[in-house]
C-alpha cells in the first residue's frame, strides 16, 4: 500500500508499505482522511525529534475492517474517529481522568509498518503519534478510535482527532474559560481556529485573534473572534492593551515562537493565564516578567487539550451536527495523497486552515 515515510530527513510517497494484522486489543482502520498538522511538519524540519524511517500523520478518520479478539466497543464496518492518546486506563492519571498524562503508553513507539529493503530483507518503519494516517491503513488501540454516525464527512470527521481536540479542549478543558471572560488567541492556524471558536462555544466577553497575515480575518471572525489583530511592525502588548486596558483573562499561544510566549504572559490581566499550545524547537527557552506573576498570573501547559477523546470526539460531534461546532469550514482544500507536498507548501504558505489527504 501507499504511505507518506519520512526518511533521511525527507517526506516521500512510497508503495511496498504493510500493517501488520490486530492483536487482541487492537484494530485496522481503512483511512478515509487525514489533516496535514504542524506537527507533522514539525517532524520533517527537525522541530520534533523523531526517529525514521516513520509512517507520519496523526489526524484522520476512517473506516473499521478488521477487530481484535478482545474488541467490543467497535465492529468492522463502524466509521471512526482516530486519536493519539492510546492510553492504558489503569495507571494513577488514567485512574484520576487525566487519559492524556498516562504514563504507561507516553513516549512508547512502535513499528507495526514493514517493507522490502535493498537486499532483500524485511525492514520495520515507526508510527508516529500512535496512528500513522498518512497511509491506506493503520492498526491503533481500540482505545484510539471513537464512533461516529457516517452523515459526517470523513474531511471533517479526520480534523476532530487533533485540530479540534487540542484547540477546542484546551479552552474548554484546560483553561475552563467562564461566560464573559477576555481571551486573546495569538495564531490563527488550525489551533488557533479551534481555540477561537471554543471561547465562542465557552461564550467568552470578547475575543480577540493576532495573526501577521491579514487573509486570516475573515476565517477568525467566522469562527468567533470578536476583533483581529495584524500586529505586524507593531507593539502587539501595546495593541492588546488599547483594546483591554487591565489586560486579557486568557491568552492562547498557539505558534511556539519564544517572543510570542513572552507577550502571551505581558498580556494578562491580574489572575490571568496564558495557555500554551504552540510548539517550538525541543531546546527552546522562554522568558516572562517574574514580578507581574505575583498579581496571581499562571503560565500553563496543555497536551491535546487536555482531553478525554472517548467523551470529547462525541460531545464535539453533537456540536457539529447541532451547527454550533464548525468542521467543514476547517477544512480549506483537499488533496490526493500524492500531492502531500502541495499541501505542505500550501500550508506553510499560510493559505490553508487545515489541508486534507484523501485516500
């Protein structure tokens, strides 16, 4: 079958690629679709270590075909939603209802991918992210996988399992933002999006999205934002604090660029908090002013939204199908799985919100 591999620091569209078959836990997907994220870049330029030669993807939607013994909750036929936190249900943070801080699968990788090498042999390829969806099919934990009806586009449906997760949750979940509090989202990608029209969703005061690129707006303002910033050759703290003298109630980082995590927490009203979701190089440092902190400010992580994917997928699919959750307009274009690389560029241009593989 097909597969987008990463190798020698290279992405490439490759035949030859098998999934080995379920184990008593496990089951294979047929993808339907898969988001180009970030982070999937973010593993071809160095940003994210990751060993190759590795299937990437992480964020698809597909179709059952086969189960493992031990599989009750989905069936071969069922469509599903896919998502990375293959956790194992047991361990203290799974106990407590944090899925996304087990520490019995956290930082596991495995090699479920083969293909015929140069001599002859069989070679393993990584997953990457525990679901490898830039691929025909996959093989995943039944815990990945969440039902959904198939009236929902496979395009959208794909976008949930990342996008949708990390932006939407990281309001809701994380930082649990009340009706009529300020948020500022710095970034309007596809996060950015998500984080955007969860404030909306929270019923957030006023909404404000930052981003360099002026094409962003009109997506901003349609999934929420009440005002958008281009704050290029500008004072972005100074532009924030023209519109929210005391500062904003929460901020979302949604870039990973060090200047921007600084301003993120010079933002902040007195018991404010900056979320960050952006992801910048492993070694990279931040800085903030230690004496604002004092005012009962918080600087706080978040990993997929600190979700719970089994609950969240369906709650946010009910949205959708209610039109109060926006899915089809995330999705900007699509593309065949060989032109992986047009979408890359499309995406790095700026021009896309989410681009999707189909296959």
């Amino acid at each position: 079958m097909r597969a987008a591999v990463f190798e020698g620091g290279k992405l490439e569209v490759v035949d030859g690629i098998e999934v080995r078959g379920p184990r008593s836990d496990e089951i294979v997907v047929r993808i339907g679709a898969a988001g180009l994220c970030h982070s999937d870049l973010s593993v071809v330029n160095g940003t994210i270590p990751f060993p190759g030669p590795a299937v990437l993807g992480h964020e698809g939607a597909g179709v059952v075909e086969e189960i493992g013994a031990a599989v009750t909750r989905v069936k071969a036929g069922d469509h599903v939603c896919l998502t990375t936190i293959n956790n194992c249900g047991v361990c203290p943070a799974c106990s407590a209802g944090r899925p996304t801080m087990c520490r019995g699968t956290f930082g596991k990788i495995s090699k479920p991918f083969t293909r015929e090498a140069a001599d002859g042999s069989t070679e393993k390829l990584f997953s990457f992210a525990n679901t490898s969806v830039f691929t025909e099919r996959v093989v995943i934990k039944e815990v990945q996988a969440v039902p959904i009806p198939e009236d929902v586009p496979m395009a959208s449906a794909a976008l949930v399992g990342c996008g949708v997760l990390t932006g939407v949750g990281a309001v809701l979940n994380r930082a649990k933002v009340r009706i009529g509090e300020t948020v500022v989202v710095i970034g309007v990608g596809g996060i950015g999006l998500n984080a955007i029209q969860g404030a909306r969703i929270a019923r957030a005061g006023r909404i404000i999205a930052v981003d360099t690129n002026p094409r962003k707006e009109e997506a901003a303002r349609q999934f929420g934002a009440t005002d958008f910033l281009d704050p290029s050759g500008q004072d972005l703290v100074q532009l924030i604090k023209d519109l929210l003298p005391h500062g904003a109630d929460y901020v979302f980082e949604c870039v990973g660029h060090p200047a921007l995590i600084r301003a993120a927490t010079d933002l902040l009203a007195w018991s404010g908090t900056a979320v960050l979701l952006g992801v910048p190089r492993s070694d990279a440092e931040g800085t903030f002013l230690v004496s604002g902190m004092y005012m009962d400010k918080t600087i706080m992580g978040c990993r997929y939204g600190t979700s719970h994917p089994q609950f969240d997928v369906e709650r946010y699919v009910d949205l959708y199908r209610k039109g109060e959750l926006l899915l089809d307009e995330l999705v900007t274009k699509t593309y065949p799985l060989e032109h992986i690389h047009e979408a890359i560029h499309d995406l790095e241009s700026g021009s896309l919100a989410r681009g999707v593989l189909l296959l």
